[in-house]
C-alpha cells in the first residue's frame, strides 16, 4: 500500500515537471511586429536572447477618433491640418498677387514666368538633400523650413528691384524643399499607421488646403485692389509665423529612432544613401510613369499661376476682385475632389486614380481657347446684378474642371509615391516625383508665357499645359505596376 502510494507521488511530480516546462517551451518562437500590425514567426538562432513585444489587452487599446486611433494618428494629424489650414489662408492670399506683381513693375509675360519660376528652383535643387534631412527627423526639418520661408515673404513684400525679388523667390524655394519633405514624411508616417485608410489621410491635407485657398483668395483679391499686390505677400509670411509655432506642438512620427543622437545620423545617413538612391528608383517603370505624370500636373500648377489670373481679370467682372472669387470657388471645388480622389485611392487604387484625374484635368485646361471664343452675354449667371457673358462663365466652369480633375489627382499622386518608396528612406524617396514636378516648374512658367505672348490665341498657353498634364497621365497608365524594392 504504502509503495503504491509512492508510486502515484512520484508519477504526479513527473506530470507536474512537464506541465511546467510546456508553457516556456511553447514561447520558443517568437513575434515580430510589423507596421502594419500583423504578426509574423521568426525562426530562433542559438544563443540570442529573445524578447517577446505583446500586445495590449483588448480593454487597453487605443481609443479612436474618426476611425483613426486617437494618439498615435488622430491627435497629430488634426494638429498637421490645423498649420497647414493657416499657412494656406495666406498662399489662397497671394495667388492673385504674384502674376499682378509681376506686371505693376513692368514685366513680360515670359519675365514673368521666370520670376513665378525661381521657387521652383530652390526646390529642386535641394530636394534630394531635404529628403534625406527629413528621414533623420521630420519635426526639425518642418520647422527650419517654415521659418525661411516666412522670412524669404517678408523679403518679397519689401523688395524694390528685380535681383532682390529672385533672391527672395529662391529662399521661399529652398524654405518650402526643407519644410515640404518633413511634411510628406509625416504625412506618410501617419497613413502608414492606418494603411487601408491612406486615401483618407492624404485627401484630408489635399481639403484642407483648398479650404484655405478657398478662403484666402478672395480675402487676397480685396487686399490687392485696396493696398496693392506686396500686402499680400505680408498676409502669407504673417500665415507662415503662425504655421512655424505650431509645428513646435507636433511630435516626432519617425518609428525607428535611436538611442543616441550620434547612433541616430551614422545608421540614418546609411539607410537613406542606400534605400532611396533616385537613379535605382528611376530604373522602374512605375517610377519612371510617376515622375511624367507629375512634371504633367506642374504645367497645370504653373497655368494656375502664371497664365489663368491674367485671362481672368481680362474676362471676369471685377477685375482682380472676380479672379478671387474664381480662385476660391476652385478652392472649393477642391473640397469636393480631394474626398473623391482619396475614395477612389482607397477603394479602386491610387494608381487608376492619378490617370482619371490627370484626364479630366487635361481635359479642363485644353478647353479654355474654345471658352474664351465664345460671343454674347449668358441669361443663367450675374454678377453685381448684371449678365455675365458667355466666355467669362464658360471660363470659369473649365477652370473648375480642372481645379476638380487636379485636386482629385493630388491624394493619388500622393498616396502611389507612398506605396512606391522603401519604408527606410520613405521622405528622400518622395521628393524624387516632386523633384520632377518643381524642375519642370522652373521652364513651365517661361514656356507658357512665351507660347502667349507669340502665339496670338488667348489660352493656348493653358491648352498647352493640359497637353503636357494628358501626357503625363497616359505615360502613368501605360507603365507597368510597381515592383517591390529590396
């Protein structure tokens, strides 16, 4: 009886061992967390010490705001739009100015693409290095940017001679590469947290921004027929102050930080030297479709600015004060393309997005000669109790076309340049498309006003711009899908 009894003892000790020593043994693969939180199994190398990152309880998870979890997305994204919702309360400002400007001192229209121009050449010569700035740290490179470009409007506003305006138009450049670059890192940051959303991230920035040139514009068109065209550009350097100081209040979105600072720029200086080099990029189709489809939408940008205020306060009632009120209405109109081109991201892809944009955009532009060849005045619309004519409303609903087609190609452009670039060099791979786009910026302008002032048919100059904005998206919808980038 009694051996019986030892017997059993020692079988139950047995078991209980075992049991203990399942648990651990169960622990033997660990987990690694990705980004985009799926859990992936790793296989144990001899003598590594191994930790295991668990997620948080059901009951501890991060609380959620407009579908995006509130700390890690939804706080520093409301706080982004919130500086850039004021920064484009004084771009919206200035959009009526700078072509005016240009003309109140006497320049041609060729002069005065070059003038629009220069900050485009700021832009791309410092793209590559902004970007690699901007994957170190995206909040240092955000701030030092607004602060020059605050300055370099100052500067416009206070210039007296033409050498002095290109100097301060090339800082505005150099300020908007640097700020720019950490804005799209972030911007990529956030949506990465929350990918099936990125089409909603990227729109939300694309509306915010055409709210606030909806708003500003015509604030802008009132401002330049009262004190002139230079207040305006003290409107946008006052918006930039504002923008700097609350980009003092974002935080650092950049996942893979360093204990030291100094660990921190060697590995950093590595990863973006190797990940995003733009000649390895470039070697791809799909980058390659991207990089056209984006100089396209900087022949339309640059008609936004060199080419249609002109032929609006030619047409328009109200002069300067009719083209506001055109640019906002656009500004508007973006509110409504920019949810429709981050739906279409989301739902369809972010590649057929950039192509139907491109097209209807094109389309916009292409139409402005046959617009303003139109004769008599229009029953349907008035301005100031009196009929507008048939060219100034036709003018208009092209331009909102394209304003409509462009602003729902933005998220797209946006989205797809995310997709596309290696997680490690994300901002520096990113500015390559805009590189692309701000180079052809720096001749789009000059092109345009010397097809104006040589050809002799009013908007041809924006035809031409929609022609080149076609090519570009039929170049993207003929290049081959992405491939993924090791």
């Amino acid at each position: 009886m009694i051996v019986a009894r030892s017997r059993t003892s020692c079988i139950c000790g047995v078991l209980l061992l075992l049991s203990r020593c399942v648990k651990p043994f169960t622990l033997c693969r660990p987990t690694v967390l990705r980004p985009s939180h799926r859990v992936y199994p790793k296989a144990v190398e001899p003598n590594v010490h191994i930790t295991i990152v668990k997620g948080l309880p059901s009951e501890n998870r991060e609380p959620e705001w407009f579908g995006f979890p509130s700390e890690s997305v939804a706080k520093p994204l409301a706080l982004l739009l919130l500086s850039q919702f004021v920064l484009f309360l004084g771009v919206g400002a200035v959009i009526p100015s700078i072509p005016l400007y240009g003309k109140e001192i006497g320049l041609s229209s060729a002069a005065n693409g070059i003038v629009i121009s220069t900050p485009a050449i700021g832009l791309l010569l410092l793209a590559n290095w902004s970007g690699k700035q901007a994957d170190k740290a995206r909040k240092a490179a955000m701030i030092w940017g607004m602060a020059i470009i605050a300055v370099a409007d100052l500067g416009t506003a206070c210039a007296t001679n033409l050498p002095l305006l290109i100097l301060a138009r090339f800082g505005l450049g150099v300020g908007r590469s640097w700020s720019e670059a950490g804005e799209r890192g972030m911007l990529a940051d956030l949506a990465q947290r929350v990918e099936s959303q990125r089409g909603k991230v990227v729109a939300a920035q694309q509306a915010v921004a055409a709210l606030g040139i909806a708003i500003g514009a015509p604030v802008g068109g009132l401002l330049v027929e009262e004190y002139g065209p230079r207040v305006s550009f003290l409107c946008v350097s006052a918006a930039a102050t504002i923008c700097w100081l609350l980009y003092w209040f974002l935080p650092e979105t950049i996942a893979n930080s360093q204990s030291t600072e100094n660990s921190y720029d060697v590995e950093t200086e590595t990863i973006t030297s190797d990940s995003g080099d733009w000649i390895s990029l470039l070697k791809e189709r799909s980058w390659q479709g991207l990089a056209l489809c984006q100089s396209g939408a900087s022949f339309g940008f640059a008609a936004k600015i060199a080419s249609i205020p002109i032929l609006a306060t030619e047409c328009l009632p109200g002069g300067a004060a009719g083209t506001g009120l055109l640019l906002s209405a656009a500004g508007l109109t973006g509110l409504l393309g920019a949810p429709v081109g981050g739906f279409c991201t989301d739902k369809i892809s972010a590649r057929a997005t950039c192509v139907l944009g491109g097209v209807i955009s094109a389309t916009g532009l292409i139409s402005i000669p046959w617009a303003l060849s139109l004769n008599g005045d229009s029953p349907f619309a008035l301005f100031n109790n009196e009929a507008m004519s048939n060219e100034a409303l036709a003018f208009s609903a092209v331009v909102l076309l394209w304003s409509f087609g462009s602003t729902a190609q933005g998220p797209a452009l946006t989205a797809y340049a995310q997709e596309l670039a290696p997680d490690d060099a994300k901002a520096t791979a990113m500015a390559l498309p805009r590189a692309s786009g701000d180079g052809t910026y720096i001749v789009a302008p000059f092109i345009l006003g010397l097809f104006a002032d040589n050809f002799g048919v009013r908007g041809s100059d924006c035809a031409l711009a929609g022609s080149f904005g076609l090519f570009g998206a039929l170049s993207l919808l003929f290049s081959r899908e992405k491939k993924q980038i090791e």
